[in-house]
C-alpha cells in the first residue's frame, strides 16, 4: 500500500485527496501546516508528498528544499494557486528545487492518482 503524505492548509483540499486515496487503496496521512508536515515526513515511510506553496509557516519553497537536502525522498508533488502569486514562475522554481510536478489549483485529482500509480 502506498503512503500519500498531504501538507496543505486548506481543509476542503485534504478532505477530497483523502477520499481519492482511500477508493485506490492508498493510506492517507495529512498536516495542515509545516511543523507536522516535517514531522510526519520524518516518523513515517512516505511514498509520495503533495503540498501547497502557501504555508502558513514558511514557504513551500523552503520546504521542498528542506525535503529534498535529506538523503532520500519521495516524489513531491507541489500545489499552488496562480491567484496568490500571479507573477512567480512556481513550475520552474519547484524543479529547481527538486519538486517532480507542480499542477496549479484546483488540482485534477486523476493527475495526482496517475504520479501516485507511478510510485
């Protein structure tokens, strides 16, 4: 069974990723905020991330290079609205960083469940 790992502070978005991964049969863990995130992250074995960009601790840019400085890691796949930063490139910037897709909100869910097949 994969493990999906969700770090976002929206509540309606984990709520709906949490009810896709368990019609695939995938575990679902989720943070709403940063802490947690990283916490878990370390706790767990974590197949795959999906995070926001907008955290309320700390930029998700932070931490997906906070992630991906650890000897292993999961694919991550990082979330953003274009309406909170209308002139950031987040596409090239999560690559750069390490990210292994990046889909503007709302998020196909089926995109996610593909890159989860892909785990």
């Amino acid at each position: 069974m994969s493990t999906l790992l969700m770090i976002d502070p929206d509540p309606t978005s984990r709520h709906s990723l949490k009810l896709l991964c368990h019609r695939f049969g995938m575990e679902f863990i989720e943070a709403s905020g940063l802490s947690d995130g990283i916490r878990l992250f370390k706790e767990r074995a974590i197949d795959l991330i999906v995070m926001d960009m907008f955290l309320p601790q700390k930029s998700g840019l932070a931490l997906i290079a906070e992630i991906t400085s650890q000897d292993y890691h999961p694919p991550i796949i990082a979330t953003f609205s274009a309406a909170q930063a209308p002139k950031i490139n987040f596409k090239k910037f999560t690559h750069i960083l390490g990210a292994s897709y990046t889909f503007e909100k709302p998020v196909n869910v089926g995109d996610i469940v593909e890159v989860a097949g892909k785990t």
